[in-house]
C-alpha cells in the first residue's frame, strides 16, 4: 500500500509540474503521448462479471463452448452441465432464453463460432426480469450493421485422442434499414471417454468395480439467420431462426467385477450401442420500440421451438466366473442378456414475452413485464428383450403451462447511490403421466421471487455493493420420467415424479478498488434439494443392479465464498492480466444428519482460481499470444470432489491485416489431462468415481474475413448499462 500511495503522490506532482509548463510543450513532445483506452478484459458489476471477448486472441480456434469453459466464475462438471460458482445456471443466448441443457447445450455451443463472441456475461444477482432460477449466463454476440456483406471463413482441425475437424461460415449483410445474418457450420468430432468405478454398500458390504471406456461420434451441422428491419429511427422488427442436427452414435465397453464381503463373485461385461438423430428448430419473431431521448423501451418477442430426438440404444451384457478375462475372450461367450431400446422424443415451446422500460421520477427507471409460456413434452419408449422376446411400450407425457409478472425499479440517489428492487411471481401448473404402471402427477403453484441491489460509491476509486435474490430451480421435464434406462458404465438411470422444486436464498457483498480490485462475499442457504440417489434392486433373474435416480433431499445446506479478483493492463496496453481466486466453505452438517449420511464431510473448504493472460501485437508483428488457466474443486450436495481440477490453454495467433487473414495455434490441457474425481455418499453406500476427459490435445485454424468488421455496441439503456439491469 505504501508503495501504491507513494507512487500516486509522484504522479500527482508530475501532472501539476507538466500543466504548469504547458506552453512550452511543443506539437511533437504532445503527440508522443498516447492514451489508449481498452476495455477491461473481465468487468467486476454489482451483479455479474462481464468476460469481454471481443477482438481478443482468445477467440482464435475455439468455439462458444470452448470460451464459455474459459469464463471467470464459471466450471464445466462431469456430466457437462454449465456451473457459475458451483451453482446450477439458465443460459441465455443474446438475452434470449436457450432452449438446450446439458450435453445438448453443449453440442449447440460448439457449433457457434467463438469469433461471433462479443461477450459473456455471468449474472450471479439477476433481476425480476429472469425467469425463476439461480444465476444466469448470457452470450451476447457481434452485431454488424456496416453497409455491404461482410463475414468470415473459419476451418480448425483439432488433434486429441482422435482427429476433430470443424468449419463455420459468417455472412452479415446490412443495407439501409435492413440487417441480415447468417451463421452456419459443421462438426465432425471424435471423443474417447474413460472412466473407473468404486461403488460400496453398507448392508450386504457388495462392492461392484467397474471400468468402461466410451467413444462418441457426433457430427453435427447448424444455421442461425438474424432478419431485422428498422421501419423508423425508432421501431424495429425481426426474426431469428435456429436450426441444429446432432447425428450422435456411441460405442461403449464396461467390465464389472462383482464382490461380496470382498469375495470376488462373478464378472460382467457389457457393450452398448447408441444412435440419435436429434433436430432442434428455434423461431423468435420479435418487435422493439426505443425512444433513446426518453429512454422508453417496449419489446414484444413471440416464439416457438420444437425439438425431436429419434434414437436406439443396443446392449448386449456377458457374464463370467473367472476374475479376470481378457477383452478378446468376451467373443466366444454367449449373451445372458440383450435388449433394445427405441425412443423417439418430441418437445414443443410457446411463448411470449412482453418488456417496458419507463424512466419513473428523477433519477428513475421503472421494468414491468411479462411472460406466458407453454411447454408439451412426449417421450415414447419401446423396450425390447431379445433373450426373452418379450416388449414393453412407455409413453412419457410431460406439460406445464408458467405465467409470470414482474417489476424492477432502479434510482440512483445524488450520484452515488444505485438502488434495484424488483420482485416477479410465477404460476406453474403442470401435468404427468406415464402409462406403465399407470403413474401419473397433476400440481400446480405460485412463487414471489424479490430481489435488491444497492451500490455506494464512497469515492470514484471505492464502492461497496449489495445485492439478494430469492431463487427456485425447476427440475427439468425429463428427470420426471420413470422408464428405466442402461447407462454405458453398466448400471441404470431412471427419473422420478416426486421431485420437488429447490428455492434458495443468496446475498452477496462486493468492495471495489480503484476499479481493478474486487472483494467480493457470497451466503447461500436451501434447505430442500434435489441430487443423485442410488438404490439397489433384485432382477428377474436374482441378480441385483444398480440404479441411479435424482431424488428429494430435505436439510439445511449453507454456503459461504469469498472471492478475489483484479484485471491489469500492462506495457502500453499490450498485455492483459485478469486474476481470481475463491475460498468456499459447505456446511452439509444438518443435510447429512437428516438424510443418514457419512458424517466425515460435514464441511467442506476449497480453494479455486482462474486466470486469463493475453498479450496483443507481439514484437509489433501483428502476434497474439493468449493463455487460461483454472484450479477448481467441484462439490455438489452429496457428492465431494477428492482432487483438484487443474486445466490450461495457450493459443498464438498470426494476423495478416492486408489479406484479412489469421491462423492460430492452440494448445489445450498438454501437461495434464483433465479428469475428475468425486464420491458420492448415499443412504445404501459410497460411490466412487473417476473420469478422464478428452479436452486435450492441439488444433489448428485458420480464418478468412473480408468486407468491413466494424461491430456496433449492442444498445441498452442507462440501467442496463451501469446497474446490470439485463433482460
């Protein structure tokens, strides 16, 4: 600190001595000096952290997904499932909601250019005008609006276990009133998949190790068109369209040794094959007024998705007495079991969705609006014993119906005091049913969701932020779904009806310093939960099996966080630095005692971090060096990770300005491989696992552009802008 103040009082002195000499300064001693202003590569707000990538060397190779990895605050778990400090998260892709979770999202990310980025936004305090869930990640993309067609061509060919290639076309063509983008790229990717098993009961003490491997084939072409006409300066219409194809297949072997009381029993082995074609349609048609003068916004947006799933699961499951048998040996002996499984799967969305932004008072901005949105889900299932040939038909029917209301009212007081209340309701009325077993569920329910922000500037180098929200996490439709499925590790998924939504409390403090240092502080608390339960089950033939099921969870579970965080640009400009660093505290002490748990990780604490380093222009040649690194540790309600995460990227780009051309050379994860590993802790035993992923290796791109890439600010209000306001 000494050293910060001392060097401040030797620049203060320096300004005065260079204003007092003013008149002497000659033309080419001003021009020397120059002021380069660049954004800063992460933005600490109130209520989210903005990644800004636009330009960066970061983008060069990667696709949206890859970025969304690198994102401050934000971790990938085992399962693909998108974290933003530990905590589930609802994406929204340019404000607008997505319609993909989990290993679909995933899918549709990497197949958006990352050159398309803007920027990513991870809304940890969002407002009222979200729908009810935790945090939010919005990715806000380029909007070009210069006269002309312009775009760009991207080719990367990606080498880790296997060859991955991936290309990608950009056209945006803006004439007048009128602005029209089309995105479109292809897939072809080969990823291997290892993973080790420890599951222990306690009561019978049976031990089931199982080790697997997984090779997914995914190609997967998609389009996006963006239409928008300005009908005057201030009214605007458009539509978006979405189209993606994922033509998925999987190859998997796993080999099970069964013990009990650690006496070896028998071994299985079991192959799955998996196919799916899988077709998702996005439509948004939307209108927009904004008055920029009076700062009024109206913005009505209609939309409906559709998406269907078409696929077969083939698994063919071998026993033996021995303790070990050799892969090839497997051949020769005779199916105990083989079945088949069809599904074809058909989700539709409605919706529409109506927002108003009012200046209300002095200093005021008043948020109101609405949203009614329906949703029919159908998954059929046919399941076939071919040892028995007998056949079972499931027919899944999933619908809801959520109307939701809110308002958001932001002042700032005397210039330094930024204030947001806001509170939204929702009403969910939704139906099941199942036709095995004849199951079926009807409920319906209505949920205030208030939330606060305040902010203080105590000076413009110091501000102190506060911001809670009361949040409620839906379980998704098809966690319902009780027809019981293989997984590849030879044990089975199955949904449950019973689930109960998840409502959670958050208040988060933050001390900003100077603009580049941030302090911030998180309290979480829930005490309903849902998570991963296993059970074991007798079938048919005596043998028992593993079941894994997301289950109720009732205890208090509370959560605290403190975070660090600075962004630094450094020689000129060039190189910039963004560093963070978390603590986290769990305390599942009463959700342990209330569900019979081992009691051994009652509280958890763990460090995590991330940087990110990119430096521009290197030796003035038009080189762009980039770097990411991350240390995290991944716990999740009842299952503890056992080891950090550590992982790493660096990319160097080359840019030819008179050609419009750059190449890029990245390297992901070479000095170690990711993997995870977690236990579980269940009611009936522990459940070790360990999983090796195949983000690694080294790729490389290369990009064509032409026309002007000049990129246009996506507009937003006052509120937006300095509070978060977001839609």
């Amino acid at each position: 600190m000494k050293l910060l103040l001392s060097s401040l009082g030797l620049l203060s002195t320096t300004l005065l001595l260079a204003q007092s000499t003013q008149d002497t300064i000659k033309s080419k001693e001003i021009e020397a000096v120059t002021v380069i202003a660049k954004k800063p590569t992460v933005q600490s707000k109130a209520d989210r952290t903005v990644f800004n990538v636009e330009n960066s060397s970061i983008l060069a190779g990667n696709t949206t997904w890859d970025i969304v990895r690198m994102t401050p605050l934000v971790s990938i778990d085992n399962n693909d499932n998108v974290r933003a400090e530990g905590e589930s998260v609802t994406v929204y892709i340019n404000d607008r909601k997505s319609v993909f979770t989990g290993k679909e999202l995933k899918e549709y990310l990497k197949t958006i250019p990352a050159d398309n980025l803007m920027k990513i936004e991870v809304i940890t305090s969002p407002s009222s005008r979200y729908e009810a869930t935790g945090a939010v990640i919005n990715i806000v993309l380029k909007k070009r609006d210069d006269e002309g067609l312009k775009g760009s061509i991207s080719l990367t060919n990606t080498q880790n276990t296997k060859n991955n290639q991936y290309g990608s076309l950009n056209l945006n063509y803006h004439k007048k009133n009128f602005t029209q983008t089309f995105t479109g790229s292809y897939n072809d990717n080969v990823f291997i998949s290892k993973s080790s098993n420890d599951y222990s009961y306690y009561a019978n003490k049976n031990r089931q190790l199982i080790d697997s491997e997984t090779a997914y084939k995914n190609k997967n072409p998609s389009f996006s068109s963006t239409s928008e006409f300005e009908l005057n300066e201030k009214n605007n219409i458009g539509l978006v369209l979405e189209y993606f194809r994922g033509d998925n297949s999987s190859d998997s072997d796993s080999y099970t040794r069964f013990y009990d009381d650690n006496t070896f029993k028998y071994f299985n082995y079991q192959n799955t094959l998996g196919k799916n074609l899988n077709n998702t349609l996005g439509t948004n048609l939307f209108y927009k007024y904004y008055d920029k003068e009076k700062n009024k916004i109206l913005d009505i947006n209609f939309g409906l998705n559709y998406d269907s799933s078409e696929g077969s699961t083939d698994r063919i499951l071998k026993t033996a007495n021995s303790s070990y048998v050799k892969p090839e040996d497997w051949e020769n002996k005779p199916a105990i079991e083989r079945t088949l499984i069809d599904n074809n799967t058909q989700n539709r969305n409605y919706y529409i969705k109506v927002d108003y932004t009012t200046p209300l008072g002095k200093g005021g901005t008043l948020e109101v609006g609405g949203k009614a949105n329906f949703n029919n889900n159908v998954i059929p299932n046919t399941y076939q014993d071919l040892t028995k040939n007998t056949r079972l038909n499931s027919d899944f029917h999933y619908s809801d119906n959520i109307n939701s209301l809110y308002f958001t009212y932001s002042k700032t007081f005397f210039e330094k005091l930024e204030t947001r209340v806001g509170l939204r309701y929702e009403h969910i009325n939704y139906k099941i049913r199942e036709n095995v077993g004849n199951q079926g569920r009807k409920d319906s329910y209505g949920t205030f969701l208030p939330n606060l922000l305040v902010k203080y500037a105590f000076s413009p180098n110091y501000d102190l932020s506060l911001t809670y929200n009361h949040n409620l996490w839906r379980p998704w439709y098809s966690e319902f779904n009780p027809f019981e499925v293989p997984n590849n590790n030879g044990i089975f998924y199955r949904g449950n009806m019973e689930l109960l939504p998840n409502p959670s409390d958050r208040v988060v403090l933050k001390f900003g310093l100077f603009k580049k240092y941030f302090i911030s502080a998180r309290y979480m608390f829930t005490d309903q939960d849902y998570w991963e339960n296993y059970r074991q089950e007798t079938d048919a033939e005596g043998n028992l099996k593993t079941i894994v099921f997301p289950d109720n969870f009732k205890g208090k579970v509370e959560k605290f966080y403190l975070f660090a965080n600075t962004n630094q640009n450094l020689f000129k400009n060039k190189l910039n630095v963004n560093f963070g660093i978390g603590w986290y505290y769990i305390d599942n002490s009463d959700f342990n005692t209330r569900n019979g748990l081992s009691t051994e990780n009652n509280y958890i604490s763990y460090i995590g971090g991330s940087t990110n380093l990119s430096y521009t222009n290197l030796f003035n040649k038009n080189i762009n060096l980039s770097a990411w690194m991350s240390v995290d540790n991944q716990n999740n309600g009842n299952s503890v990770a056992n080891k950090y995460n550590y992982f790493h990227n660096f990319s160097v780009t080359k840019i030819f300005p008179g050609a419009q051309i750059e190449t890029s050379l990245q390297f992901m994860n070479i000095f170690k491989r990711p993997s995870m590993t977690t236990t579980t802790y269940s009611q009936i035993g522990t459940f070790k696992n360990f999983n090796r992923w195949d983000w690694y290796g080294v790729s490389l791109t290369f990009v064509k552009r032409f026309g002007n890439q000049k990129v246009k600010e996506n507009t937003k209000t006052d509120v937006e802008k300095n509070s978060g306001g977001g839609k």
